[in-house]
C-alpha cells in the first residue's frame, strides 16, 4: 500500500493518483488538499472496496494547488477529460461548463451561455462552474454595459418597427436597433463585457457602488437596493475565475521557484485552452544561478521531442532568456515564442503556477527534512566523504556578520539527526577581535565555544559535537585548529565550508571534498549553513539596532541602559520613540517626569543635518 506523503498543503486543489507504470488512474479534488487525502491512508481494512482497490494499485499521488474551490473543480474536470482515468467512472461522459460567448462576427454581438462545440470567431470567456451565480451576474452587467440581448427576429422586426422593445425602456439594452448606440459605440460596451470576464472587475465595480451611492442620496432605495445586489453578484462572479485560456491558446505555462541551494520548475501544458498536464523538475544550484539559467538547465528535461513544443511558452519574471528562445525553437523546428505573462488571463494562470511550484518545493523541503531514511542517507554520507570514524549525529556550524568590521558577532546552529535544535542554538558578541577580521573572530567565537567542551559531558547546550563547520575556506579552519589548541582540546572534527564553490575542506590538506550535486549530504550542508547565517544577520542586525539607538539616547539625564532597553522592548525602533507625545511618555509609570521630558526635548533637538536643512529652507 502507498505510503503517505508528508508536508501535504490545507490548501484546495486537485490530487493525481499514479500506478507503477505512471499512467494516472484517479483524478480528485478538495477544498483541502491535506485533510482530503488523509481519508485514503488508513488501514486497508477501513476503506471501501473500491478505495482498496485504487490504493494497491496506486504507486504515488502528486497534486496542483489551485486559489479556490471552483479552479480546482474546473481543473479536476479538464483533468478527467484528458487522462480518463479508470477510477473516475462517474466523470467519464462529455459534460462540460459553460461559457459565456460573444458573437464579434456581427456588427451588434449578443452575449449568451453556451455548453456547445465552440466556433471559430466567436469569443468565449470559461468555462464557470456557478452558473447561478453567472447568470445573475450578466443580468447585473447589462445595468452598466447594456449589450442587446434579443434574437436575430427579435432585432429585425424591431428594427422593422423602428420602436424599441421593453428592455430599451429599462435600460438594459442599448437600442442599437433604432439607432440609439452606433457602431463604435457599441463595440466598445462589447469591449467593456470582454474586459469584465478577463478579470478586469474594477471599472464595473466601482460603476455599480457609483450608481448606489446615487440612488441612496436621491433616496431611490429600492434602486440602491438591487445595486447592492449586483454588487454581491458581481463578487461572486468574481470568485469564479478560470483556471484556463481562452478555447484556441495552445501554450505552456512554466514557473520558476528559487529557494536556496534548490530551485523547482513546474510546467503547465495549456491545450485548447485547457490545463492538460504538469511536470516538476527540481534543479540544484551550485553557483547562485539565476531563474532563467535554472529554466535553461531544466529544458533538456521538459522537453524530449519537437511535437511536445508549443508555438508560445510563458515564464515566470526573471526566467526569460535567450538561449531558452533558441533552444525551444530549434527543437521544435519553428519559431517559439517565450514571454512572461503582464496581465490577464495568462497572469492568472502563472500565479497557479507559481503557487503550484512554491507547494513542490515545501513537500521537497519537508521530505528532506523529515524522513528518517533521506537524513540517515545525508548524515551517512557527510560521515563517508570526510572520511568521519562515524555518521555525525550531532553537527554545528559557526557564521559571522559585521558592517565593515563594526557590531561583530557570531553565531552558532546546532542540527541533532539533521535537524534543527533550536534550543541549543548560541549567539557571541566579539570581544576581543578589532576591524574587518574574520578569521580572527572566528578563532574567538569558537574558543570561546571549546572552553565549554568538557563542561557537559552528559549533555545539555554545551554537549559534544561530532563534527564543527565553520563557515569559509582554509583560513577560518586554521583558525578553528587554533582556537581548538587553545582551548585544550584534541578529539574534536573540524571542516569548513567554502561560500560559493560550496567545498568543504578538512586539516591537514589544501583538497577540498566535494559533495555530489544533489545528493542528500550536500543539500544538509547547505541548509545547516544557511541557518547559521540567518541566525548570524538576525543577531547582528538586532544589536546594531540597539546600538544606533543608544548612541542617540546617549547624554538624556537620568535615562540609563535599563530604561533605554525597556523604551526599545516597548517600541521596537528609535523612529517610534521619536514619534510619541509628550503624555505618552509621562504616562510611563517607571520613567520619572523629568526624565521623560529630559526624552521629549533630546529627540526634537534638531540634529545637526536637520539644523542645516531648516537654515537651507529658511534662506
């Protein structure tokens, strides 16, 4: 039986079930794509019969993560058209939702609903699940863009008559068989509709509460009633935007994800309009390559014959390049187009994309993270390649951070089995190094941290590592051996990492090891390094913050270190001291009168740049 997949998104969405062979056997949906899923991974026993039967058959399950309920309807049933799974007997026919259409082959097109075989030339927006909602919702629109709604008879004898029908009196139609609207007119209420179901709702939007404010102030209320109701209609219309083109777009929509170390690309395939298929790559970059470099490297893999190339691909932003353009093209033999989507529809569809992508990478990042086989594999690994007596169960990792050699501190992270142990993590202000020096500080900080190594022998924040990495290359180990030496202690493993080549280098020789690209070992290695930085910039900045504060609190009578560091635990920022009161500061019970007006006039003192803009202003 399939085991269950960790880190499954709450989000709504479809599901794909998969057997050995990849073919896909069972399309699903669910609001919450977590909780939904859950309900197939119990004890073979519980389920019903057919549930038992997918799930020994099943070999995998993906998923695409949509922005609402109804995308993930709509994509379910695109989904079932395209694969036609075996356990999805009840969705196998040719039902399919409706389209709003627009004839623009006549000089006055009519809006209508269609389920029927599309035509060339007419314009449809779709497909909607809500036709209730559709329906109310075009009612609603012909208040603001009056389209004729009438058959061609209708319009003729109308026309014949030269009298205009009921619905003219209303004001929802726009007259154009008396000569009421002309031509260009026309075409452009037609436009104003199309823009609507593009997803453009603001103009109408602010149209409908325009004309409620109105028929409030001329106490029109019924009026303003059935406006507020077209607004309500219109916010859900709104809600049921389509996941698809419109019916001709035959495109691919991929999205580039970048996340550390590893970069996921997620590929839509858009035929006829439709979302027919996705494919995932992940890519791992050993240089920080950019989006359209990680696209680059991934399209030998997305693409594998000319007939699979679509004349246009859209990218995500920064993914575009040239070299993808050529590519593309030359395999498919014809010119290829690769843009990144602005607006509109494709804009819409790239989101689902991106938030398609950004899911993938989580369920990677917490399948890495969080199952015990793939840690064991990187740990043993690690061990293996620096040539360690055993796995390195416990690893921590020191980073530092400065701002041209001022506030310098260093941090320390600690992974147990792989992952985090936040508790025991550790944060040193540099004492004793002075200017821009790295490899100096580092010595001090990991001193410091060896004069603890026989402290706690059991356990505890201080317990023994089996492997130290400092971040940097030969010189901040050299620092290390020497920090070790000075600290007493012999029978500690050392290594560095090097920041961008990503070689860890071990003593006694100048040859880095080199981790294999995409192993589990290095992706460990990246992530623990990677923590130890964000540890270090959180600390530096935060004590940067509180010096840049006392220095300008600095010579307020009465108000010393306690105080200072109670006004910024209660503020957060200098800026937002400055800005209080002078009540708010009286107000404190624990800072005295005279010291908060002591405050007050130190922080509008004006400074001596602020001094010399108000004498620039005054001249």
């Amino acid at each position: 039986m399939l085991s269950k997949p960790g880190s499954i998104p709450r989000t709504s969405g479809c599901y794909l079930f998969r057997n050995e062979r990849g073919t896909v056997i069972y399309v699903g949906k669910a609001r919450s794509l977590a909780q939904r899923l859950s309900n197939y991974f119990q004890r073979l026993g519980a389920l019903d019969p057919k549930t038992q039967a997918l799930m020994v058959e099943a070999a995998s399950v993906e998923w695409i993560v949509t922005p609402s309920e109804v995308d993930a309807l709509i994509l379910e049933n695109e989904l079932i058209k395209e694969n036609q799974p075996r356990y999805n007997l009840r969705l196998k026919d040719d039902k399919s939702y409706p389209y709003v259409a627009l004839d623009v082959r006549t000089p006055f097109p009519v809006p209508y609903v269609t389920r029927g075989q599309h035509v060339r030339g007419v314009r449809y927006f779709g497909p909607v699940a809500d036709v209730g909602a559709l329906r109310t919702a075009m009612d609603e629109l012909l208040q603001v863009y009056p389209l004729r709604t009438c058959s061609r008879h209708k319009f003729d004898y109308q026309q014949r008559i030269a009298r205009p029908c009921l619905l003219f009196d209303i004001g929802k139609c726009s007259g154009p068989c008396v000569g009421a609207i002309d031509r260009e007119g026309y075409a452009s209420l037609v436009a104003s509709w199309a823009a609507f179901f593009e997803g453009n709702v603001k103009p109408l939007r602010r149209a409908l509460e325009s004309q409620m404010s109105d028929a409030a102030q001329r106490q029109h209320y019924e009026a303003a009633a059935r406006l507020r109701d077209g607004l309500a209609a219109l916010a859900r219309a709104a809600q049921a935007q389509t996941v698809v083109l419109d019916d001709h777009s035959n495109l691919d929509v991929i999205a580039v994800r970048v996340n550390g170390a590893r970069a996921g690309v997620v590929r839509f395939r858009v035929r006829r309009g439709r979302i027919i298929g996705r494919e995932v790559k992940f890519v791992d970059r050993s240089l920080d390559e950019s989006s359209a470099e990680v696209l680059e490297a991934a399209l030998p893999t997305l693409y594998g014959e000319a007939a699979d190339v679509p004349r246009e691909v859209v990218v995500s932003a920064g993914a575009a390049s040239p070299l993808a353009t050529v590519f593309l093209t030359g395999l498919r033999g014809a010119r290829v187009v690769v843009s990144v989507a602005q607006r509109g529809r494709r804009k819409r569809v790239m989101d689902l994309a991106l938030a398609d992508a950004d899911a993938v990478m989580a369920r990677d990042s917490h399948r890495r993270e969080h199952d015990y086989n793939v840690r064991s594999r990187a740990l043993q690994e690690i061990g293996s390649a620096l040539g360690l007596a055993q796995p390195p169960f416990r690893i921590e990792c020191f980073d530092m951070s400065h701002l041209q050699g001022t506030n310098y501190v260093g941090s320390m992270v600690v992974f147990e089995d792989a992952l985090a142990k936040k508790a025991d993590y550790r944060r040193f202000h540099v004492r004793e190094t002075l200017g821009n020096d790295d490899v100096g500080a580092m010595f001090e900080v990991v001193r410091r941290r060896l004069s603890h190594w026989h402290d706690e022998l059991g356990g505890g924040a201080f317990r023994r590592p089996d492997l130290i990495i400092v971040d940097g290359g030969l010189a901040q180990l050299h620092a290390a051996q020497r920090a070790a030496a000075a600290a007493g202690v012999a029978d500690v493993e050392l290594a560095a990492l090097a920041k961008r080549e990503e070689l860890l280098y071990r003593p006694g020789t100048s040859t880095p090891v080199v981790l294999e690209r995409g192993s589990e070992s290095l992706y460990l290695v990246q992530r623990v390094r990677d923590e130890a930085h964000r540890f270090a910039i959180t600390f530096h900045r935060s004590k940067r913050g509180r010096a840049m504060v006392a220095s300008s609190l600095e010579g307020v009578a009465g108000l010393g270190a306690r105080r200072r560091e109670r006004l910024m635990a209660e503020f957060g920022t200098l800026e937002a001291i400055r800005a209080l009161e002078l009540d708010d500061l009286l107000a404190r019970s624990w800072l005295p009168h005279d010291v908060a007006r002591n405050l007050y006039d130190h922080l509008r003192a004006p400074t001596p740049r602020r001094a010399s803009r108000e004498m620039t202003d005054d001249e």
